[in-house]
C-alpha cells in the first residue's frame, strides 16, 4: 500500500511537472510578431513602467503647484484645565474664575494677490504636466527602439546559425568527397587534411553564432520584461515570426532635420523646462511685492466669566490681512539673480539640444544611406558566389581546377551569405535609429 501510495505521488508530481512545462511554454513559446513584442513591451517592460510611475508622480506636483493659488479650510479647537493653584482671583470682585476653556472654529483663506504667483502657479502646473508627458514619450520611444533592434538582432543570430550549419555541411561534404577520392587512389592524403581543417576552423564560427542567439534571446526577453522560469537554462525558445523588412525607404534630410526639431519629445520638454524657469522669476520677484488675502470663519468658545463650561459665544468673523517685506535682507534678491541664472542655462541647454538632435539626425541618415548602398550591393552576391562554386567543383572533377578553387568558392558563397543578412539586419536597424532621430511614432497599433 505505501508502494502504491509513494508511486500515485510520483506519477502526480510529473503531471505536475509536465502542467508547469506545458503553461510556461505557453507564454515562452507563443509566435511572436515584433507588433506583438512591441506592445509586450508596453505593458511589461521596467523602464516603460517606471516612466508610468513618474508620470504619476507629476501629477501630484501639478496638484502641489496649483495649491497656493487655491483657498484654504481650516478647522481649529482647543480644551484646557487648570489648577485651581494657577487661577488669579481679580480683587475686588467675587465671582469665582472658570478654570476650564475652551474654543473651536473654521476659518477660509483666499489670497487675493501674491506678486504673481497665483497666475504663475496655474502656468507652471500646465507646463510641467505637459513636460511629464514629453517625458514619458520619450523612455517609450528610446525603449521601444531597443526592443526592435533586439528583435533584429534575434533574426541576424538565428539567420548567421542558419548560414554557418550550411557552411560546416557544405565544408563537410568536400571533406567526405575527398575521402572517398582518397580511398580510390585519385588525390593525395593532403587534399583530405585541407578539407578537415576547412572544417574545424568553420565550427567556432558556428559555435560564436549560437552563443550570439543565445545572448540575443536573453536580451530580448529581458527587454520584454519577462520572469524567466529557473528551469530554462542555455536556449530561452522564442518563437519569432517576423523577417527582416528591406522594402524600399526614401527619406528627404531637410525635411527629416525639421521633423526631428518640431516632433522630438525631448525638445518639448524643454520647451517646457524653459518656461517653467521663466515662471520661477516670476515668483522671485513676488517677493519684491505685498501678500493681500481675504478670510472668513466662524468660531465656537466658552465664557471667560462663568465656571460652567457649557456656556458658550459663537459667531461670524471677516476680514483682510496684508503682508509685505519692506525689507528682507536682499533675499529676494538673491532669489532673482538666481531664477534668472537658471533661465538662461535652460535656454542655452535647448539650444545644444536641437544642435544635437539635428546631428543625431544627420547621422542616422548617412548610417541608412550606407546600409541601403551596402543592401542594393549583395542583391546578386549571392548568386554569383554559387555560381562560382558550381564552376570550381565541375573544373575540379574535370581536372582543370583544384580543390584550393574549391575551398576557395565555399568560403566565398558562405561570406556572401553572412554579408546579405548581415545588410539586411543593418538596413532594417538603421532605418529604426533613423526614425527614432525624426521622432516617428514607434508605439504600435494594439
């Protein structure tokens, strides 16, 4: 019976086992369309979802800054019981004094003019609220950048292995056929050790780009913000269904510098910071100006002449109230000069920016010109390095070529391969940079 009971627990944390295989393969192993990595992205991602959480912050300093212009409640009340020790008797009069007090209230407080300040505030809370945003768009686009260009890089891996098995078969096969050349007595021992060192120095080159697929599959993964199970060791087994897209991309540079200055998100946030340090001069100066607000309340207290703590007086109050530093030992001052210096750096720090995004732009643009020059370059490489490798094995089974030809032809058609899609991977990540530097929306449509 224990047997049977210890067997039922073992078959049942297979199936357990197998459940758990089975689930994770479910989100490890669906097909993933770069749309669909994409929008993973966005809902996972760690840097997309801390740029959330500051969005959220924001929020609450846009509350903070609109909060001085707003009017303030507050609600006051107080008990107090004294020894009689402590209690004067005023002389001459025989009434006894309470020892007990106490009182309560509600006072509202409007500023009616701070030097300002008020109508700064409401600007200054528009401003950074946009900036917030600006900001937000901008980890997104940079994020969803990185996520392309790891997709891509996870297609040039899978391609490169693809290639370089293709490479070590074809190697492996004149390998084979000078072999049995041998064995008949036709080529010398020496074409047999050619062809297996042609073999064993093409099998690191096979073993670098399973390493590289390996490392572009973790990277991806970590980009898409997946928990990978403990259990997935060396191959994490994406599924990509999407190919490298070389269909034609024209881009004019002029028009593409003016874009990338009116479309970035980054100059729009300092756009932003810009007037937020021009409002701040604003509110130095306020300090240079007189504080008017207006109050009303109403209030709750006991009597000062009877013992009975029951007795109370209540009513309304209004009223006025100025505030002004005639002088405050050149603080404002200060505060200005100050406001002032940052008002410039800000403006001086826009300008660099645009400066440096025109340049990002520029250089994205020569980066896509190379890749699409380097593309249009390997359309027929390819063909020809098989070609050419057709003509080097017929010459040398009619006795008018060499092996030397041969080896020669493989190593090229297997170059040709790795530089077509190493072109591809270029072309399709450069025209990504590239519409990053214009500030194209990268989000895609869910």
């Amino acid at each position: 019976m224990k047997k049977l009971t210890t067997l039922c627990l073992f078959f049942g944390f297979l199936f357990a086992a197998a459940a758990a295989d089975t689930n994770t393969a479910a989100w490890l192993t669906r097909p993933l369309s770069l749309a669909d990595a994409l929008n993973t992205a966005l809902e996972q991602n760690a840097t997309i979802l801390e740029a959330q959480n500051d969005l959220e912050a924001s929020q609450g300093i846009v509350i903070q800054t609109r909060a001085v212009a707003l009017p303030s409640v507050k609600a006051t009340g107080q008990y107090a019981d004294e020894e009689l020790t402590l209690l004067q008797e005023i002389p001459g009069f025989a009434f006894p004094v309470p020892h007990q007090n106490w009182s309560s209230g509600i006072q509202i407080v409007q500023s009616v003019y701070m030097g300002g300040r008020m109508v700064a505030a409401f600007r200054a809370a528009d401003a950074t609220k946009q900036q917030a945003i600006a900001n937000y768009q901008t980890s997104v686009a940079d994020t969803l950048l990185n996520v392309r260009i790891a997709y891509y890089d996870v297609l040039l891996a899978l391609q490169q292995i693809t290639v370089q098995e293709a490479s070590v078969k074809l190697l492996q096969k004149e390998q084979d056929d000078q072999q049995h050349r041998l064995d008949a007595g036709t080529v010398p021992k020496f074409n047999v050790l050619r062809a297996e060192v042609a073999v064993a120095n093409e099998r690191p080159t096979l073993i670098n780009a399973r390493n590289s697929y390996r490392i572009a599959k973790n990277n991806l993964a970590n980009l898409l913000g997946y928990n990978l199970p403990r259990d997935v060791w060396e191959d994490i087994p994406l599924n990509l269904t999407d190919s490298f897209d070389t269909s034609p991309y024209t881009v004019n540079l002029p028009d593409a510098v003016q874009q990338a200055l009116t479309r970035r998100t980054e100059l729009t946030s300092l756009r932003k910071d810009v007037e937020l340090q021009n409002l701040n001069i604003v509110n130095a100066k306020s300090g240079y100006k007189p504080n008017v607000q207006v109050f009303a309340g109403y209030n709750w207290l006991s009597s000062d002449y009877s013992t009975d703590p029951t007795v109370e007086f209540n009513g309304w109050n209004a009223g006025a109230q100025l505030n002004w530093n005639l002088f405050d030992g050149a603080l404002t001052y200060g505060k200005v000069k100050q406001a002032k210096a940052q008002y410039a750096k800000s403006k001086t720090t826009l300008e660099d920016q645009q400066r440096q995004i025109e340049l990002q732009v520029r250089t994205a643009y020569s980066d896509f010109i190379q890749a699409r020059e380097t593309l249009e370059s390997q359309e027929k490489v390819q063909e020809e390095a098989d070609e050419a490798l057709r003509e080097a094995k017929a010459r040398s089974e009619a006795g008018t070529g060499t092996q030397l030809d041969v080896l020669d032809a493989e190593t090229s058609l297997t170059q040709a391969r790795t530089t077509q899609i190493q072109a591809q991977h270029d072309y399709v990540t450069a025209r990504a940079r590239l519409e990053r530097a214009i500030g194209m929306d990268l989000t895609p449509i869910k």
